[in-house]
C-alpha cells in the first residue's frame, strides 16, 4: 500500500512554493512547509503559485519593510 502512495504523489519545487500532488487534491506548500492552499487540480495550482510569484516579484522585500 505504501508503494502505491508514493507512486500517486509528485512533488516539483518552484521557488519558494512546493507543490505535491495527490490523488484527491494538489496542495501548496510555503518555504516552511506550512499548507498554504489545496486546490482540485494541478492546473490551479500552478495558477495560484504563478500569481503568489508574480505579486511577491513586483511588491518585493524592499517595499514591504519601506511601507511603499
């Protein structure tokens, strides 16, 4: 049974997010490993990290500690 439960699971680091697959749901990880969001497809997945991306890219590091 633990085979088949790894066979169903894929993990793929993109950035800071971590996406893992399973069969009912794909669920994204933040850099702590805390659940940030379960979606039913892996299409939204990657949806929702290309946006978390794009908004953390364009606010970045510097702007939040300014307050800008």
């Amino acid at each position: 049974m633990r085979d088949v439960l790894q066979q169903s699971i894929t993990i793929m680091n993109v950035k800071e997010y971590q996406k893992v697959i399973y069969p009912s749901e794909v669920v994204v990880y933040d850099s702590s490993g805390r659940r940030v969001v379960a979606c039913p497809t892996e299409q939204e997945a990657d949806e929702y990290i290309e946006e978390k991306v794009k908004w953390n890219m364009k606010v970045g590091t510097s702007d939040l500690l300014s307050g800008s």
